[in-house]
C-alpha cells in the first residue's frame, strides 16, 4: 500500500528555517520562533505532520531524549538543535502506569505457583520501567505517574518475594523510586515490607546498577526526618522533610501516612532506620556471629574498596556520612554504637586508603564530608567525661595505662597476687604524680580524683595517652627516665599528652567540625591517635634538649603548637614519613632559631581556655555569617564565562555557545532553584523569570573545580583555575563555568554546597575569611578587657548553687 503524500510544510516560502524535525521517520524543516508558546509549536508540527494523535498527547524532545520546553526552548533554537515529535511525558506515563496494570492482573489470574511471567510478556514490562527510569525526573510525567497509582503498583512489584522483578527491571524500578522520592509526593505510598526489602538488597546484590539506588534510598530515608503537616485543613496527614528544612506535601493528600503502619510518625530518619537495620537476620554463609548492624555496616564499608565503580564507592561513602550525621543533630541515643561499629569496621583504614586516587572525582567530596563527621565524634568523645565507675572501657584503660607504666609502689608489686588489680581504687594519687596526671600533695580521692585527670580532654585524652602507652616502647623506661631527674626538671607526662590533645583538636577546629568541611584531605587526622603519639614524642624531646623547667612548660607547649601549625600546614601533600622527619629529626637548634622571634612576641593570652572557647564560638559565628553572605551573592546573580570541559571524566550536557560567551546565574527566592542563561554581552542584571534555563538544586550531586577553560580563551588547552562544572548525576555536568575572578568562584561554589544543605564551605577563601572574622571580633570583644588591664584567668570556677529562688540579680 502507497504511502499518503506528506502535507506541505507551514513555513512561509523563502523563510530559512531553525530547526529540522522528526515524525516516526520523515522530516520537516522548520522555523521556530523562540518566544511561542512549545504547546502552540506542537499543535503547528502535529498538522504539518498530518499526525492521528492528538497534539496535547504529543511533544518535542531533542535527540538526546530531552524535554523542550518554555525555558530551553530559545537555546534549542539558536543551536539548531534535530527535533523530534513524540509521546508527551503524561502519555509516556499512561503507559508505563497500563503496562504495570496488566503485569499485575497477569499474575494474579495465573497459577500462584508460577509467578514468573513468559519472556514475550516480561518485554513490555521491562520497557516500561525503563521508559520510568528514564522520564521519572520530568514532573508532569511524576505527577501522572503518580495520579495513576503507579507508585502503588511499583512498590507491590518491589515487594513480591517471589516472581518479583530481577536484573536490569529491578534496577530501572529502583531508579524510578529513587527520582519520585526527589518530588513533593508518593512518600505515603511506602511500606515496612518495602523498606526491609531495599535494605536486604543492599547487603545481598551484586550488580551495580542495582546497588547504587538501592543505596541512594535508604541514604535519603536517613537524612530525612518525620514531621506533622503544617496544613491544618488535613489533620491526619503525616509530611516527611527534606534535609534542607522543606516540608514534603503529598499532592493526594487525604488520609496519607508514612510507613510504618497504624498511623506513626516514625518511618523517616536515622532512628527508625537504624531500628530496620537491626532486625536483620543475617542468613548468608560467611556472617554467622554477626548482628543486622555489623552485617549490613560490614558490606557497606567492604565496598569502599572492593569495586571500581565510583559512583557506587560514593553512595556507600555517602551513607555512612547521611548516618553519622542525622545519628547526632538527632541525638539519637544510638549513635554512640554507630561510632563503635564502624571503628570495628576500621571504616578510617579504608577512607585513608581511597585518599590518593580520589582527588577531583565524585568521591572527593563524600571523604571530605567524612572528615568533618570524624571532627564531630573526636569533639563528642573530648566532651565525654572520664568516669570509670560508671563506664568498664574507661576502666580498662585506665588500669592499663597504670599497668604499662608499673607505676605501682615496690611494695605494692610484690604484694599482688593477681586479684588486686580489679578495681580502680587500688590505683593511687603517688602513682599518677609519676606521670603527672596528679599534682603533688594532692589528697587521695579514688574515682574522683581520675575523674579530675582528664577535665580539659575528657575521654579522647585517656584513649590517646592509652595509645601512647600500649604502642610506645618500653614505655616505662620512658617513666622511670623521668622519675630519676630532679623534680622540677621532670615532664609531665600525662600533662604534656592532655595539652597535645588540646592543640591538635585547636590546630583541626573540631569544635566547628560539623559547621563545614575542610577544603582538602587530612591522613593525618583519620589517624589521630598515631598523629598524638607522634606531637607527644615531639613534646618529650624538646622538653629534654631544651633541658625545660617545670615553669617552662607552657614555652614548650607554644614550641609544639608553631610546629604543628608548620608542618601541617600542607598535609595534603605530605606522608607519614615527612611528617616524622619533621617531628623527630629536625635539631632543636633549627626549630628554636625559627620560633624564637614568635616567642619573643607571645605572652601567653591568647593560649588561654577562655580566649580559646570564645574564639571557637566566634568561629562559628563567623561561618554563619559568611554562609548567608555567599547566599546573598547567589540571590543577587552573577556573570560567568562559558566553559568548555577539557578534562576526562565530566560529561557537559550543556554545549558552550562561542556566539554568546557570557552565562548570568541567579538563585531562586526560595533557594531552590538555579536559573541561568547565555548573553553576547553584559547587560543590567537580569530578574529571575526572564532567565530561561534552571537546574533543581536536589539535581546538584558536587563541585568539581578546575575542570576547563573559558569557550574563547587563548589557550583552548589549558585548564582554567576558575573553572569550575556543577556535577549531576554520575558524571553528568549540569553546566560548565569559568568564574572572573577568585572571590566570585568561592562564592558560588561554597553557596552552592551551603544550599544544598549537605557539608559546608570548604574553599580556601573561605576558611580565611572566616578565620579573620573570628580574629577581628575576638579583638574588639578582648579591647575591653585588655584596655582596662584585667587578668583573663586559665580556668573559670563556678559558685555553688543558690539555695532558693529569693533573689534578684542587680543592675
């Protein structure tokens, strides 16, 4: 049968035209006018066509498969881009929604026995959810998807112990839940069943496609956290959160509630997910022993290095990280054994070991992340009292370290049977003073008096002179060397190991650790404890060929500090073996001839404890500050060049256009959305709607700088410093940047990570601007206190309580 002659094309004679587009094999030039309407367009191509659906069923996507719509509309024109008519995303959805429908009324009338559908029958099936996995971020297919009640029938399938879906299927369906979880509804819509299902998939899949969803849901459960629905027309309703604070609305609303059954509220957050992965039952060969936490945990860790897949080893980085996080700004009274599990895990073994070939790719910045949630169990275990009464490690240490250093009197030695050593009262304030974690005279006390030893370190303190002790060698030499000096030539052992401790934690700012990220990798500080030992031994040498005093303690200790500040100053450069040549092979001559001028110039106030805690409190001040400073850059907008890639391993979706080298980014009022677009010349800065192209910031997976040059720069092949591409998924750019100046590229980059609402700014300028803001307040609150001469005192000591209410303050 003869093909009907095709319709003459509505575009006027001698108009040249923009565009060429597509119908199911033909082809029709066209001139599209960049200011119509894409409904207006669609209708015109469906008549010129002369196609037999109807043009509200239809749509223009490129030959990449993207949508066109209002926004990109104009840049598809000016890149002459091949067009194409096709299935609108709704109707996409219809059928993808039909496909599920008739899969599921399959099975049901079939033999229940066999649940396995026939291959000719799986083909559509397996179409149809990769077609979900494909269009499941374009939001009027979600939204259609969803109306349907496609989520519901998705989740049945996932659910499906046996007959369910598998391979490839089972990996587009995960997608496909994982990008509806990116919009305002379908929440309500999962179940317990669906929640052990994914975890189970987590620690029993194999392929990868499978794995990286699976990981990415269960790391999206975790981050957010259950909250009642602020509209007051639906009581009933339970809305989960995203982490940015943005309450998620389900669009059908009535009646919905999260997972977790009989109308809780628990189904979001670390808590409950936590409490999930604890009722695993471990049933495969290889975990008899282990509980649901250390199976899943073990797995999780175990592919930080078992697979070459990036992507993956960032997901499961990134779990770990969305857990520790969401464990303590939740206070979850679980959190401690998290911490606990993954040192069992030694999951900083592995972190350490992904370091070297894992800078400017996407893990990058899921190491930096763990870093700052190191920072933050370091602070926590610093603030956590030593109490071995109440607490058996505490104890274990403690009798350790007084066993390592035999600091028990001759006489005690050779009346101990073995039995004596049980508690912690047979240790004794003579024996501490050895070490000089007790002051002479100081009356016996038992517990309190140890509770009193590590006030100013806490448990982080006794864990690390624990380690000095258990690795040194022969660390009671090292004590009796000390024991047969005069007295008041003697270092404090103890003392000396609590004030490393304190400089380290002053030299990482763990303090602010869970305020920002730093902006490079830190070996040293995933090894702590080793990094102590190393100071600590550093602190001892200069004490002996310095042949220090008693009163020189705290010039050794700024000796320490300037030597750290020194040798760390590069850490990402450096190994462990420079890092000991720096500490205990360089003469003390050098060290004192470069430090002398600075303890000349120190007198000792800015070392204080109460300068120090204020200077942590404006610290974090400051980062807020500069945090809302660099959002406010982003609201005003800001010119770029056009970037073009030029590294390996990023994938530009967006084409520089050497024409229009100018690109104009302005963040949304409700800072969710990147507006942008691309201009032949500076013009007054551009509102918001009039920018024709966006990117949702939940899209935005990193930052990866450095990554190309500016579309007309003079040297095509040399990467730019100021570049800089905002990464998607994978290794998908989003768009390619190259900013005028230093200043404009930390701004962008560190608000963009600071909206995003995971780590925090982590550029160089922005550490030292927040660095002087703290100084400059620091001094102007100091000003009053120094002008007038007052003596700022080493420790702050507390009245006792009042004994009533009856008083007053006066003015």
């Amino acid at each position: 049968m003869s093909q009907p002659p095709a319709p003459t094309p509505v575009t006027r004679r001698g108009a040249i035209p923009t565009n060429m587009v597509t119908y199911k094999g033909r082809r029709i030039p066209a001139r599209i006018d960049p200011e119509a309407r894409v409904a207006y367009i669609v209708e015109i191509m469906s008549t010129s066509f002369g196609t037999k659906e109807h043009h509200i069923t239809l749509c223009l996507r490129d030959e990449a498969d993207n949508l066109v719509t209002q926004n990109n509309l104009p840049s598809k024109v000016y890149n002459h881009d091949v067009l194409k008519l096709v299935p609108s995303p709704a109707t996409e959805a219809l059928v993808v929604v039909t496909s599920l429908k008739s899969s599921i009324h399959r099975i049901s009338l079939g033999d229940s026995t066999v649940d396995i559908p026939s291959s000719a029958d799986a083909i559509p099936l397996k179409l149809a959810l990769f077609n979900l996995q494909k269009y499941i971020k374009e939001e009027d297919f979600a939204v259609e998807f969803m109306i349907k009640g496609g989520m519901r029938m998705l989740i049945k399938f996932l659910e499906r112990v046996e007959g369910g879906l598998s391979g490839n299927s089972l990996a587009y369906a995960l997608q496909g839940i994982r990008g509806i979880l990116e919009f305002e509804s379908g929440w309500g819509d999962l179940s317990d069943t669906f929640i052990v299902k994914i975890l189970n998939l987590v620690i029993t899949a194999t392929q990868p496609n499978i794995l990286r969803p699976s990981t990415a849901i269960i790391r999206k459960f975790v981050i957010s956290s259950p909250q009642l629905g602020v509209n007051g027309n639906v009581p009933g309703m339970k809305l989960p959160s995203t982490p940015y604070g943005q309450t998620k609305k389900d669009r059908k609303g009535k009646g919905k509630e999260t997972f977790g059954g009989n109308g809780n509220t628990d189904g979001y957050g670390f808590d409950r997910i936590y409490n999930r992965i604890k009722a695993l039952i471990p049933d495969s060969e290889g975990y008899n022993g282990l509980n649901g936490v250390e199976l899943f945990f073990k797995v999780v860790v175990k592919r930080l290095e078992g697979t070459g897949d990036l992507e993956l080893v960032a997901q499961s980085l990134g779990l770990i990280n969305s857990c520790l996080r969401s464990g303590h700004q939740e206070n979850s009274k679980q959190y401690p054994e998290l911490v606990a599990v993954l040192e069992h895990l030694s999951v900083r073994r592995y972190i350490s070991r992904l370091m070297p070939t894992s800078a400017n790719n996407v893990v990058e910045p899921q190491i930096l992340n763990f870093q700052a949630r190191y920072g933050v169990i370091l602070h926590n275990t610093r603030l956590r009292p030593v109490r071995p009464g109440t607490n058996p490690h505490q104890e274990t240490m403690l009798r350790e370290l007084w066993e390592y250093g035999r600091l028990a009197q001759q006489e005690d030695l050779a009346s101990s049977n073995g039995h004596h050593r049980k508690t912690g009262m047979a240790r004794t304030a003579e024996g501490w003073q050895k070490i000089g974690l007790c002051l002479d005279g100081e009356d016996e006390a038992g517990f309190m008096m140890e509770m009193e030893m590590f006030r100013d370190v806490g448990e982080l303190g006794l864990e690390c002179l624990h380690y000095f002790a258990t690795h040194e060698e022969s660390f009671h030499n090292l004590v009796m060397e000390q024991q047969a000096k005069p007295a008041e030539r003697r270092c404090p052992i103890g003392k000396a190991s609590s004030e490393c401790v304190k400089i380290l934690c002053e030299h990482y700012k763990v303090s602010q650790a869970g305020h920002h990220s730093p902006s490079n990798f830190q070996l040293f500080l995933l090894n702590f404890s080793k990094l102590h030992q190393l100071v600590l031994r550093f602190f001892l040498r200069m004490w002996s060929e310095s042949a220090s005093q008693t009163p020189d303690f705290p010039k050794v200790s700024f000796l320490v500090r300037s030597q750290i500040r020194l040798s760390l100053s590069d850490e990402g450069n450096k190994t462990w073996l420079n890092l000991e040549q720096d500490f205990l092979a360089t003469e003390y001559r050098t060290i004192r001839d470069r430090q002398m001028e600075l303890l000349e110039k120190e007198d000792g106030m800015m070392s204080r404890l109460a300068v120090r805690e204020l200077r942590d409190k404006l610290g974090r001040e400051g980062y807020e500050v500069l945090a809302e400073q660099r959002i406010g850059c982003m609201l005003q907008g800001g010119w770029f060049n056009s970037a073009q890639v030029i590294v390996q391993g990023v994938m530009p979706s967006v084409r520089p256009n050497a024409q229009k080298p100018l690109r104009f980014l302005r963040l949304s009022p409700n800072r969710r959305v990147l507006a942008w677009d691309e201009f032949t010349q500076r013009i007054d800065n551009p509102p918001f709607e009039s920018l024709r192209e966006r990117i949702d910031i939940s899209s935005i997976s990193s930052i990866r700088s450095q990554t190309g040059c500016a579309v007309n720069s003079r040297s095509p092949n040399l990467i730019s410093k100021l570049s800089f591409s905002i990464i998607g998924e994978g290794d998908a750019s989003l768009l390619d940047l190259d900013a005028i100046h230093a200043a404009q590229l930390a701004e962008w980059t560190d608000g963009i990570r600071v909206v995003r609402g995971e780590g925090g700014m982590s550029s160089k300028e922005s550490a030292d601007y927040i660095h002087i803001l703290a100084e400059l307040a620091l001094k102007v609150r100091l000003l009053d206190i120094t002008g007038d001469g007052v003596e700022i005192p080493e420790k702050i000591s507390f009245g006792p309580a009042p004994r009533s209410v009856d008083f007053v303050f006066a003015k």
